[in-house]
C-alpha cells in the first residue's frame, strides 16, 4: 500500500513542479519567437490551474493512503512538497489571470479617450 502511496505523493511533486513552471517557460518562449506576444502566454494559466489541481489531488490521496499505513515518513514529506507546489501553482495562476484581467481593462479604458 506504501508503493501506490509513494507513486502519488512523488507524482504529485512533479505535477506541482509543472504548475509552477508553466508560466515562466510560457514567457520565456515569447522572447525568442516572433509570433507569439507576452499576451498569448495568457493561455498557459488554465494550463497552470490544471496542474495545480491535479498536485492537490495527487497530495490528497498519497496522504490518505500513507494515513492507513505504518509507512509514512518520506512520503508524507513527498505529499507536503507536492501540496505546497500545487498551491503555488494555483497562486501564480490566479495572479496571472488578475494581471491579465487588469490589462485588458487598462486596454478597454484607454482605447474610450
């Protein structure tokens, strides 16, 4: 029971690891390419949220697994990583949208003058 523990809570690190990375390499491809503008990174954070998500799911069901059995010690540190990962992820993701949001309601109001 401790392997399909150990399975999510370390799947739930990289998942959460993913999230929080899609952002930045969505800005940094823009740099280098000439047809995508920083706005169209825009479509990466239902992307990040996703991952996030699925980190918190991940984390979740290796502590519950690891809660039923006497093996725990590593895994638990695995599934605590994972959740604060996937919740790093959630947050850069709805600061994203935020910046977003407000960009297009600067865009909105000086496009009125």
């Amino acid at each position: 029971m401790s392997r399909a523990g150990n399975g999510s809570a370390w799947g739930s690190v990289v998942v959460g690891l993913a999230s929080v990375a899609t952002l930045p390499v969505a800005i940094y491809v823009t740099r280098f390419s000439g047809s995508y503008d920083l706005l169209h990174t825009g479509f990466a954070i239902p992307v990040a949220a996703v991952l996030g998500f699925a980190a918190l799911v991940l984390s979740r069901s290796a502590r519950r697994r690891t809660s039923v059995s006497l093996a725990g010690g590593g895994v638990h540190r695995a599934a605590t990583a994972g959740q604060v990962l996937g919740i790093l992820g959630l947050c850069l993701a709805a600061s994203a949208l935020v910046a977003l949001g407000v960009y297009g309601l600067l865009e909105y109001v000086g496009s009125r003058e």
